[in-house]
C-alpha cells in the first residue's frame, strides 16, 4: 500500500510504503490525529495497526472470522470498528487494543455488503463518540 501526498507542495508523489504481508487491502483509516493508520482486508482476516507517521507496525487485531471488508475510528480515535463477512462488526478499545464490543449484523447476500456495513459503521460512530461504560 502506497500514501500519497495532497499537500505541502509535493502534490501527487508518493510519501511512504506500507510493507504488509496482507495480499488485499480493503480499507484503511487515520486516527483523527493520525498518529495510527488501521488497515483491514486480506483472506486470513486481517486487521492491523500501525504508527501514522513511519508506519510501523505495531499490532494485529485478532477475532474476526472472515475477511474484513472495512475500518474506522472514532471521532475521538479511542475506538476502532471493524467490519466483516462473518456478520458482526467489533469496537476495540485503542488504550488496551482488545475488542471490548461485538454485535451480528443480519444482511441480504445480495445487497452491497460493504455499503451496508459502511452506514452501521456511521452510526456507531455517532454512538460511540461519548465514554463507554462497562
């Protein structure tokens, strides 16, 4: 996975390399202060984080069973949400990088699963913007 730049007069150039052993990248996301860099995708059900600014690597999120089609922060960037083709998407807390909440989602096969998914994660967003109290 390549970053390109958008900014500060290098415009279009690409700024760092990404080495995975991930053979698919079906989504990425910055921490709102982009200090971490989540990247999800791949067949062995892959989520992993690394550091935003030389992206190092620094965990992969087990849990999942099928392949993760998307990832995003909260606004707050202490809770990540994945989403997969096993049906549930999982909230982990960035402090301990355990997921602290899964929840089954029910989709028609034929509906676009990422599209689905993509507006539940919205909505979480919104949720879990305030603390979460155990």
């Amino acid at each position: 996975m390549r970053l390109w730049s958008l900014s500060d007069g290098t415009d279009g150039k690409c700024i760092a390399v990404l080495q995975s052993k991930m053979e698919l990248v079906n989504s990425c996301a910055f921490s709102p202060d982009g200090n971490m860099l989540a990247v999800c995708g791949g067949q062995k059900h892959t989520l992993c984080l690394y550091t935003g600014k030389d992206l190092r690597f620094v965990t992969t999120f087990l849990g999942h069973i099928a392949e993760v089609s998307s990832c995003k922060f909260n606004s707050r960037g202490d809770i990540l949400v994945s989403a997969s083709f096993d049906n549930t998407l999982r909230l982990w807390e960035m402090a301990t990088h355990r997921c602290i909440m899964t929840l089954e989602v029910m989709f028609n096969m034929f509906d676009n699963h990422l599209t689905f998914i993509r507006v539940i994660q919205i909505e979480f967003m919104n949720v879990y913007s305030a603390p979460i109290i155990n």
